[in-house]
C-alpha cells in the first residue's frame, strides 16, 4: 500500500508522461483528421500511406526527444527528485513514445 507521499510522486510521475506524452503529438491528430478524410475522398490511398508514415515519424521523433531531454535532467539532479526514485522515473519516461502513439 502506498503512503501519501509516494502516492503523490507517483501521481506526479504519471502526470508529467502523459503531458509530455500529448505534447509529443505536436497536433497531428488534428492533421490526420483532415487530411485522411481528403485523401479517402479523393481515393489517393499513397498519400494516405504516405502522411501515416510521416505522421507516424513524426509522433516517435518528437516522444524520443521528449523522453531524453527529460531523462537527461531527471538523471542530472535538475528535476529536484530524491537519488533513489530515479530510476524509476527513467523506467517511466522510456515509456513515453509509445504515450504518444496512443494518443
């Protein structure tokens, strides 16, 4: 059972994967909305491919540079998080591309 201090690094935690995960989107859900609806109408199934594979690129890219930037500082004493949660909080941030591909 967790304490309420635990509980409220772990809600911490949590939180910031799943905001550095959204952000890791950089708004392509928005764009595949759109233009997959345009390109299906049109019947253009390479463009389709074509911005799911860069779309896809994209996502990972950004959810890798995210999760080293924060690695980085966590490992690095910049976050203020006590030494012996940190290797928890990389096991968690290494997870953070595969948040973004989910949202």
């Amino acid at each position: 059972m967790l304490g309420a201090e635990a509980f409220g690094r772990y809600s911490l935690l949590l939180v910031w994967l799943l905001v550095l995960g959204s952000a890791s989107t950089v708004g392509n859900g928005q764009l595949l909305c759109r233009y997959v609806a345009q390109y299906a109408k049109a019947n253009d199934r390479d463009s389709v491919a074509g911005l799911l594979r860069a779309s896809l690129a994209t996502v990972l890219f950004f959810g890798i540079l995210f999760a080293g930037v924060a690695i980085g500082a966590l490992t690095l004493g910049l976050l203020g998080i006590q030494h012996h949660y940190t290797s928890l909080g990389v096991l968690a941030l290494c997870a953070l591309p595969l948040v973004a591909l989910q949202d």
